[in-house]
C-alpha cells in the first residue's frame, strides 16, 4: 500500500481520499471559509476555483492539515495520513535559486516517508527514478536545479511531491509564471498522472483552460457555491457567471 503505485482500472469503488463535512476553517477569531462540505476521490480532478480572497488558499492549508479545522469534520485516507499528501506549493523566488541537483530536489520528496535517516535507501532512490521517469526529467537528474527553465523546474516539483504519494497531488496556482507552451506541457502531464490513478486537486485562476482538464469544479466565495462536474458547474448559474460566456 505503501508503494509508489496506483490502481487505477482495477474495476474497484472508488475510495474517499479526503472527506469535509461542514468544515470551517480560519484564523485567530474568525472563519474564512464556512461549511465545506465535498469529498475527493480517488483519480478525481479537482480545481477549486474563485475570486482573490474567496479563501482558496485557505482551503488548501487546511486539506494539508496546516490549519485545523475550526467546525465539523474534516477525514483523510490513513495512507495520506501516513506519507503526507503531494504539495506543490507556490514558488517564492529563493526556491526557484535552489542550489541542488534535479534528483537531489526530487529525493527530498520522501523525506515525509522517513524517519531522520542520514542516507536515502535504495527503495527512496527507486521511488525517485520512478517519478522522474514518469515527469520526463530523468536525463537532467544531473543538472542544476536552479538553471532550469520554469516549466522543468514544475515537473521537478511534481516528481518531489509524487514521492510522497502517488494518490493525490494538491497544487496552488502552478502555471504562475509559466510562458504558454509550458503550461501546455504541464496540463498535459497534469492529465497523464490523472489516468495513471494520481487525483488531483488544483487551485487555478486559469478559468479557461481548468474547464476543458478538470472533471470537477469547486466554486468557493467563503462558502462552496458549486462542487460538481464541469458539464454540470457549465450548466450552473454560477459557472455560467464565472466564465462570462466563454464555455
Ligand atoms: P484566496 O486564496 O482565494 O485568494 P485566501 O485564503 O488567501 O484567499 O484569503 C482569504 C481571506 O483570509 C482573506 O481575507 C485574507 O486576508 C485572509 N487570510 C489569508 N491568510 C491569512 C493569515 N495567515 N492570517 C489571517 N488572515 C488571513
């Protein structure tokens, strides 16, 4: 279970990786988000969408467990619980510099999977390949991270967070920065993990292009005014709001 597998068209249910039942999440004294209420599964993809401010971000931070929920109940999948969920969080400048190789950025994803071992084993290292393998950066395992370009560095990022799990991916606003063939590039690999069994859950902006790769859609404004299928959310007052008529 523990294996850096998925599977994906084995004909068996789907499984609950995470579930928010009228879930609050906030700071200090007050919510920012109220009343989730959704579950993600298995080789779902998910992008959760709205305005700035609508608290996207917090969602986020609380489906990694980095804020506690505030109200109702919020349940991950034991196996998440275990190996941490995939992150790949927005890059600040001072990562984009990271003075490491592609495969030693790409290792340190499965240091959730560890305890404070010196080295890693060679099953980390196995992992590591697979993943690097998989995101199309194995020939550059060498090179420099920091001397990439934006669109390698996102696949170096993902293949570190696969190594934590290959169930579920989260990822916040990743084509921040990305000139327009690499977040082609990255939608397509994106789409590629998701068949391969990786659900995948995305905050984007990038309202356009979200409705033609994502399955489902989630529409937050502090609370969920939709959580459904993108035919569905193309359907919805909201989505047809949201997308201006570009659907
Ligand atoms: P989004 O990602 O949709 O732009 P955020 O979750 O970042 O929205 O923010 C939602 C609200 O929560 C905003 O009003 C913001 O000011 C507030 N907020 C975000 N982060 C914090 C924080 N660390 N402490 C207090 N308030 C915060």
């Amino acid at each position: 279970m523990e294996e850096n597998r998925n599977e994906a068209g084995s004909g068996e249910a789907k499984k609950p990786l995470i579930v928010c039942q009228n879930v609050d999440f906030g700071y200090e004294n007050y919510d920012v988000v109220v009343g989730v209420s959704m579950t993600v599964e298995e080789g779902d993809y998910v992008c959760i969408v709205g305005e700035n401010g609508s608290g996207k971000s917090t969602l986020m931070k609380g489906l990694l467990g980095l804020l506690k929920p505030t109200g109702g109940s919020l349940t991950v999948a034991e196996e998440l619980k275990k190996t941490g969920i995939g992150y790949l969080p927005q890059q600040t400048a001072a990562q984009r510099d990271f003075p490491a190789t592609v495969q030693e950025v790409v290792l340190s994803g499965c240091l959730s999977r560890r305890g404070a071992l010196p080295f890693y084993s060679r099953k980390e290292k196995a992992i590591a390949r697979e993943n690097m393998e998989k995101t199309g950066i194995y020939q550059i395992k060498d090179h420099c991270y920091r001397e990439l370009s934006g669109g390698q560095q996102q696949r170096v990022l993902i293949a570190r967070a696969l190594c934590a799990t290959s169930r579920l991916l989260i990822l916040d606003e990743p084509i921040t920065g990305l000139d327009p063939s690499a977040i082609q590039d990255l939608y397509a690999m994106l789409k590629q993990l998701n068949r391969e069994g990786v659900a995948i859950l995305m905050v984007s902006h990038d309202i356009r292009n979200v409705v033609s790769e994502a399955s489902k859609i989630l529409h937050l404004k502090r609370e969920v005014l939709f959580y459904g299928t993108v035919q569905e959310y193309k359907k919805s007052a909201v989505g047809k709001e949201f997308l201006g008529g570009d659907s």
